[in-house]
C-alpha cells in the first residue's frame, strides 16, 4: 500500500526566502551579461557591447516580473 504524501505547506517568510533566493540567481546572470557588456564597451566597440547590455537588462527584468508574478498568484 502506497501512502498519500502531502505537499508541505510553506509560510510566507518561506516563501518570500525561496523567491529572494531565485530572483538572487536571476541578478547575478544578468549582472553578469551586464558586466561583459561594459567590459567589450571599454574594450572595443560600443556597438557590440550594446547587445550585451540589453540581454542583461531584459534577462533582470523578464525574470523578475516572472517570479513576482508568480509570488503573487500563490497568494
């Protein structure tokens, strides 16, 4: 005979700690692309380093808008 698990059932403290961590992982890639952006700017051609930025910006801001999201429709 199988047992029935139960879903455990987070707090909001719990909850808000999971989503700061995700979003936490979200920042640093696109901190990242944001950072190599800068780099190739200063390193070469502004033109080619503009990719870089708007990935990074639209990764920061897509992922966010995700997870709040999402946190706001589990409450």
């Amino acid at each position: 005979m199988a047992k029935k698990l139960r879903k455990r059932v987070l707090t909001e403290h719990e909850e808000f700690k999971v989503m700061g961590m995700v979003l936490d992982k979200f920042l640093w890639i696109g901190a990242a692309f944001m950072g190599w952006g800068l780099y190739v700017s200063i390193s070469s051609n502004f033109n080619d380093a503009i990719q870089f930025l708007v990935a990074g910006t639209a990764i920061l801001a897509i992922f966010s808008w995700i997870v709040l999201k999402e946190f706001e429709h589990l409450r």
